[in-house]
C-alpha cells in the first residue's frame, strides 16, 4: 500500500514543507536503507579555501555543503555513521511511526533553514576553525513532545519498500 511505503511518505512529507534548499532521496534495495540528502550551495565570495578535514579541498565561488540523514533496516545495513547528522534504524516488522517521521522532517526544516545564516556567521568570525550542523536530540524530542501533546503523532506504522 503506497501510503505505508517510507519512501513515499517521507517524498510527501519533505515535499510538503518546502525546504529552501536542493534534497534527494536514495533508497538501496540491496542493504535497504533510505538516505535523505539536503544540499546548499554556499557562497565563497572571496574564494577561500575550505575543506572537509579530510580528502576535500574547494575555493570555487560557490561550495556544495550538505547533510545527510539515514533510515535502514535494523539487521541489515552496515552504516558510517561519521556521514550523517541523523541515522535510526527501523525494524522491518515494526516499521516506524507516522509520527516519528513528521517529527523528523519538521526538525529537519529547523536546521537546514538555518544553515545559510550559520554559514554567514561563519565566515565573518576570524577565530572560527569548524562549520558544522549539529543534531540536537533535546530539539528533536521537544518537537516529537509536542506532536505527542497536541494529538498530531499518528502511531501509524510505516515500512521500507517492498521488492516487486
């Protein structure tokens, strides 16, 4: 039943709250698992050089920045977690929570409408080494706290996709 498939409740969900910025969604049949990808393109007026603390290095005018969250079945996939804000796994019989999701996304929709004025600050603070976007579990579950409260969590369950 589509209205059970993750894929395409979450697809609605982000849709619904208009992000201001690119996202994608990756769903992997073989290790199911579901990645939502956010990407800005940041601006780098002056072509500073910036990197990823690691194998990346960019001075272009423009830099890609992006975060990263993964949903995956609870026995099957390996996951690097270093590469995302927000992983959960989620029991293939169980499923998830309707609510859980809203929960998730609305929280998403805080951070990453914050990310091109952080990114400001950023590069007008001369002692600043690290620009990161953080998850906040206290945040998140403030916002799942008040679904709850006011009767807008639906305990309706939600599954990965199914093979045809």
């Amino acid at each position: 039943m589509e209205k059970n498939n993750l894929f395409v409740v979450l697809k609605q969900l982000i849709e619904e709250n208009h992000f201001q910025c690119e996202w994608g969604m990756q769903w992997n049949e073989e290790t199911h698992y579901l990645e939502l990808i956010f990407q800005y393109d940041l601006d780098n007026p002056y072509g500073a050089t910036y990197g990823d603390g690691g194998q990346i290095s960019l001075s272009s005018q423009r830099l890609p920045y992006e975060i990263r969250v993964i949903l995956y079945q609870e026995d099957q996939a390996l996951i690097d977690q270093q590469r995302y804000i927000y992983h959960l796994p989620v029991s293939q019989d169980q499923g998830i929570a309707y609510g859980e999701l809203v929960a998730i996304i609305k929280y998403l929709k805080i951070i990453t409408a914050k990310i091109p004025q952080k990114w400001l600050a950023f590069r007008q603070d001369s002692q600043a080494q690290h620009f990161v976007t953080e998850w906040n579990q206290d945040h998140f579950m403030q916002i799942k706290q008040s679904l709850i409260d006011t009767h807008r969590y639906n305990e309706q369950r939600v599954y990965f996709p199914t093979e045809k």
